[in-house]
C-alpha cells in the first residue's frame, strides 16, 4: 500500500463529499459530515459523506468507491437514532459481505436488490 494515497476524487455529486487524503471513506447517514470532519485531519480519511436513505444513495457511494481504488475501509456510522431508523449505514454494511442481486422496483426498472433485513436498492 502506499504512503500517501491520491486525493479521493467523487465523480458523483462530488459537492456532498468532503475530500481528504487517506484510506477511509467514512459513511455517516443522517449525521452531519462536517461535525465528524472537524474532529479528524485529512489524513485519517478519504473522503466523508451523508447516506440519508437506503434506497437513494448506495449507488452514488458505490460508484465512487469504484472511482478510488486506493480506498482499504469503510466506516458506517450509525450514531443518532435518526442513523439506526433511516438504515442506509445498515444497509451499506449488508451490501458488502452480502452482494445483491437483480431486482425490479417497478415493471420496466431494474435495480440491485441489497441482501438486507433494511429495504435497499441500488440502480446501476
């Protein structure tokens, strides 16, 4: 791995995303990005951002991801009772080890249906 990975780059809605430049894309669902940014240096992570739904967002995240190949880890936090309810970090955590597999949300839209108690898709 390299010392000093290149600076994360978002391809998608890259005004949602605070940049840095480490290996830790930290995911943080309802709360605010800023207030986890404050606390780190630049170093300590990739890039942070907001997930709100487990249905809108996990393919943007996951788009990115795939557009920074120096990323090793992702954080999800789940830290307000407004993160646990909404269930994106929950079902970004499922996503991973899980997969998914084609779905369709409505005749004529396919999706990737994310193996997950929490409802969530992603469309690619």
């Amino acid at each position: 791995m390299p010392s000093s990975p290149p600076l994360y780059t978002p391809r998608y809605k890259p005004g949602q995303v605070i940049c840095g430049q480490g290996f830790t894309v930290i995911v943080t669902g309802w709360t605010l990005r800023q207030a986890i940014a404050k606390r780190l240096e630049p170093s300590d992570y990739a890039a942070i951002g907001q997930l709100y739904s487990p249905t809108r967002g996990i393919s943007v995240l996951v788009r990115n991801l795939l557009c920074n190949p120096h990323v090793r880890h992702l954080i999800a936090i789940a830290a307000t009772p407004e993160d646990r309810n909404a269930g994106g970090c929950a079902c970004v955590r499922d996503f991973l080890p899980r997969a998914s597999r084609r779905g369709r949300l409505k005749p004529g839209s396919d999706c990737w249906r994310i193996h997950s108690e929490i409802n969530g898709f992603s469309r690619f």
